[in-house]
C-alpha cells in the first residue's frame, strides 16, 4: 500500500527533505533511515503530517511503546521527526514535543586474550584472509565497511599506523597498529605477488561482513583479491 505522502514519485515535502539532509551532508544510510522514520510516522497518521498536532505525535510514540519497539529505535525516530518537522515543515514548536527515551546502557562483555585467540583462529578462508579482517576490525577498531575498504597502501609500518579513509561520518582517521596485526596482514599476502606488488582483501562488491560479501541472489561468496602497485608494510 501506498503512503499518502511518500509514495512515488517522491512527493515535494519527500523531496524538500532529501534536499535539506543532502545539503547537511547526511550519509546514504542516515537518509535512507530517516526517510524511513517518517514514512512509519505517515503510516500511522494516515493523513498528510502537515496536519499533524502535538497529540497525534504523543499517540505515535505511545503506538511504538505499545508495539515493543526499542529505545535506542524510538530515539532514531524521534531525531528523524524532529527533523522532518523543523526543516520540511517549519514546525519546529511542534518538533520539540518528541520525547527521547532514556534507558540503562550496560558495559559489554569483554573478551579475554584466550577467547579472542580461540576466535580468531576459528577464521576460515585461504591465506589468513578472514583472519586478517577479523582481526582489523577487533584489534584496530574498524567497522565492517572500513575493514572493507582498506588497501594495503592504508597500512604504514614505519609508524605503525592504519589509514582509515571517509570512516563513519564521511571522516579520515588513523588507528594504531600492533606488531602482531602486522604480521598477520604481511601473512595474509598472495604467495604470487612480489614485494612491490602485494594484494588486498577487497571485495569485487558490497559486503555485509568483513569475511563475506552478499550477491545479488542472497548467497555469501569469498572476498576477491586485487592487486596493488605499492604499500608501506
């Protein structure tokens, strides 16, 4: 069923707030996610939101709490509300009677040296490679897209540093290095390639975790590897 307002093709209000989220330099996602807010909200409303009063706003978030839906969802949403009320609208006085959610925020549980070991190893994949990524992304902090994006030029062993390019927040930055992450990665090099040609994990497309990429049919298939021209490790 078609939403009343964000059907295709792209109402103006639709349209109004992609311009607005695009000038701010929201990333693909964040649009996608706030788009998404405020079609739920549409959805419920059932009638187009620029009629939309305090109540009915309380009446959604009361619907959301109802239905199960969790804090850290709900402040999402609210975010994406507010925004969508202050910017496409101009109803910023009616923005600000969204409610965020306060809730408890628990400390994760920490691996120990043993149990990171035992993980790491049980890494499949030829070559170290999924090993290698896994252990990017725990030992240096990168997330799965960054993993992803890494080229063996990123990584410097002069200063023992990791290049993280347009990382979250469309942001460059560096991660530490450790001597052990090091030779995992040199580890992780094809056996074909010369010293100034190494090679890297990157996938051919998309993936949806350092060690698998997604195809277009749902089936998860091995990274490729392709070669580089020059690198500091």
């Amino acid at each position: 069923m078609k939403d009343p307002v964000f059907d295709k093709p792209p109402s103006d209000l639709r349209r109004r707030m992609q311009e607005d989220m695009a000038v701010r330099r929201f990333g693909e996602k964040t649009q996608h996610d706030c788009i998404r807010h405020v079609e739920n909200f549409v959805r419920f409303l059932g009638r187009s939101p620029e009629t939309a009063t305090g109540e009915d706003l309380r009446r959604y978030q009361v619907h959301q709490v109802e239905r199960g839906v969790q804090p850290p969802s709900m402040n999402s949403s609210t975010v994406a509300l507010r925004f969508f009320f202050t910017f496409a609208l101009g109803r910023g006085n009616l923005a600000q009677q969204l409610t965020r959610v306060d809730y408890p925020r628990k400390l994760p549980r920490v691996l120990s040296p043993d149990d990171v070991a035992r993980l790491l190893e049980s890494a499949p994949g030829p070559r170290l490679k999924y090993k290698a990524a896994l252990s990017v992304a725990y030992g240096a902090g990168l997330r799965a897209m960054e993993v992803v994006n890494l080229k063996v030029s990123d990584v410097d062993s002069k200063r023992m540093l990791i290049r993280v390019e347009q990382g979250k927040g469309r942001k460059d930055r560096h991660a530490m290095l450790s001597p052990q992450l090091l030779e995992v990665l040199r580890a992780c090099r094809s056996p074909h390639a010369s010293s100034t040609a190494p090679v890297t994990w990157r996938p051919t497309s998309p993936v949806s975790a350092p060690g698998s990429r997604r195809t277009r049919s749902g089936t998860a298939s091995r990274p490729t590897c392709l070669r580089t021209t020059r690198t500091s490790a």
